[in-house]
C-alpha cells in the first residue's frame, strides 16, 4: 500500500510567522508607504518605510489583511528587510516570481523555505509577493525611479 505524504500548507512555522507582524506596527509618518492588493485573493499590505541616506531600508510598519501564509510571508520579508535597496527589492521581487512561478530555486532569503509548501499552491502566490512588492513600490516612489 502506497501512502501519499502530502505537506501541510498551514504548519505551526507558518502560524507562528504570522503572529510576529506584532514585532513591525504601523510607522506614524513614514517617509515611504505604498499600500497593494493581490488581485487573486483580495490580500492587501500596507507598508510603511523610513530609510537612511543612501536609501537603504532603517524601519518598516507593516498591515497586512492576508491569510496565514501572506501574513507568513510577510514576516519573512520584515525580518531581513533591513539594509536592503530599492535595487535589493527588485531582485527579490524577480527571483520570488520565478521560484513561485516557474519552480526556479528558492531565492536566498532568511526563512524563506518555511513556505516550500506554497509552491504548490498558486492561489496563494500573489499574498506572498505581496510584501516584497509593496516595499519596492514604496522605495520607488521614494526615489522618483521607475
């Protein structure tokens, strides 16, 4: 008898990066925000950055309305956006979309691989670009790039 493991999406990994959105509040008056829906699932990130002189990522306010694994996602992002450009985010935009769309390799990412279960799942795509999205669109109307 064969048995067919299949890998939970929802982990206690995944559940337990959601609850650390606590550790990034809403910035009062950030100096970038940007504010994006997922036009699949409806998920919405709101993201607020402040950013040293040369443009690098100090402190970030997240709100997400998403599901466990945009929440999760998030996290992953906030937790090792710090110091990043708006050069940095668009490179990770580009090897996120290519992991998740065309089964590319996992870009290097701190914890990133707490969402392989994802992969398998395109509805949950777009929540989990979401954040790495938002950011860069924040960035980028920082900067006047673009």
């Amino acid at each position: 008898m064969t048995t067919n493991r299949v890998t939970p999406l929802y982990t206690p990994e995944v559940l337990a990066l959601a609850v650390e959105l606590a550790a990034y509040p809403p910035l009062s008056d950030p100096a970038s925000h940007a504010e994006l829906r997922s036009r699949t699932c409806g998920s919405v990130a709101r993201i607020g950055l402040a950013t040293d002189g040369e443009g690098a990522i100090e402190t970030i306010g997240l709100k997400m309305s998403a599901c466990a694994i945009g929440q999760a996602a998030a996290a992953i992002f906030a937790g090792d956006a710090q110091g990043k450009k708006a050069e940095d985010l668009d490179s990770a935009v580009a090897a996120v979309e290519v992991w998740l769309a065309e089964g590319g390799p996992r870009p290097e990412w701190p914890r990133l691989e707490l969402l392989d279960a994802a992969v398998a799942h395109p509805g949950r795509h777009e929540a989990i670009l979401l954040p790495w999205r938002a950011a860069a669109a924040a960035l980028s109307k920082d900067n006047g790039a673009r």
